[in-house]
C-alpha cells in the first residue's frame, strides 16, 4: 500500500474513534417537557435540616428571604455532586439535579428583592439526566411556570438564591399571571378576578 492511502486510511480511523469518543461522551439529557415531568416517578433525596421543615415559623425565620413569586420560566436543570454507584450491570455516575428558574418577584415578606423584574433561582430537586424520573425532596414539588408560589430562598456565596428542602415553595392559588407587585401591594391580586 502506498503512503497515501495509509495516511487516508489512519486519518479515517483517526475521524472515526473521535467520533465514537465524541458521541460516548455526549450529554444524555432528555428534554422533559412540563406535562411528562407529572407522570415521572418521584426518586426521594433524603436530607437532614437544622430546623423543623413542617413549621412555618421555623423555616421562615431560618430564610434569607420570603416572597410571593410567580415563575416565568424553567430555564434548565444543573446536575452537580457526582457520585458512582454501583448497579445490577455496571458502575453508574448519578448527580443531584438543580433546576433553574426565572422568577418574578411580585412581594417581599422577608428580605428587600428587586420586584416585578425576573430573577434567576435555583431550586434543588428536578429531572435526572436520563429523564426517567424527578429527584425530590420529601413533601416537596418542583414549582411550575405562570404559577406563583411562596419562595423561601437562601442567598449562596456568589449571590446566588437557592431555594431547598420540603415545603421551600408553596403554591398560592389565586394569582393572576399577568399580576404585579402593586396590585399584590393594594390587595387586588388575591382573587382570579382581573386586577386593576
């Protein structure tokens, strides 16, 4: 065989191995979208909380902020924490699923954030990577878009809002979508009647 074709042939081999490598390696995120996400099964975090989760006084004092917020998107999902475990075929990476959230703020009850401008939270639970299943925490639900909720939220190190554990989002009934923080403000926003 000439030279040429043996650098043809190992340059083929060469695109083929990246291409298996590149394609072993590929993110196997499976796009989930808002009405599958309720009829996954439900895979528990099991966590252990410095305050009693089922007292409203104890979670709210233990917050960096309290507010009434309506979600305007779910903008993706963080897998962070790796851990291998072993299966019935093989040793598998699993993480902890973060989903990400834009949210408005439509009432401040504890803590002073910007109102009726979206903001970035960040909820822990959410899809796991193969999308078979959402990782929660007991009692817990993954807050839904155009609903709005009652968020406890942790401010992290870099600025970030966290917002963690059972009964961290509570979903209020009754709000408007196209509700601001004014019309929270004056009491118009309570009922599913139009605000003004």
């Amino acid at each position: 065989m000439g030279k040429k074709k043996v650098r043809l042939l190992a340059s083929l081999l060469f695109i083929v191995s990246l291409s298996l490598i590149a394609s072993a390696c590929s993110n196997s995120k499976k796009d989930v979208n808002s009405e599958d996400k309720k009829n996954l099964k439900v895979i528990q975090m099991d966590g252990t909380f410095a305050v009693d989760v089922d007292d409203p006084n104890e979670t709210v004092g233990d917050a960096d902020y309290v507010f009434i917020g309506r979600v305007d998107e779910d903008v993706d999902t963080l897998y962070k924490d790796p851990v291998t475990i072993e299966t019935s075929d093989s040793a598998k990476e699993v993480s902890t699923p973060y989903t990400n959230y834009q949210v408005t703020v439509l009432q401040n009850i504890k803590g002073d954030l910007v109102t009726d401008t979206s903001i970035p939270i960040q909820k822990a639970g959410g899809i796991n990577e193969d999308g078979s299943s959402v990782v929660l925490y007991e009692d817990d639900t993954l807050p839904e878009e155009g609903k709005s909720y009652v968020f406890l939220a942790y401010a992290q190190d870099d600025g970030s809002l966290l917002v963690s554990g059972p009964n961290s989002n509570e979903y209020v009934e009754g709000i408007k979508q196209d509700v601001n923080s004014g019309q929270i403000g004056k009491g118009k926003a309570s009922l599913n009647e139009e605000a003004t």
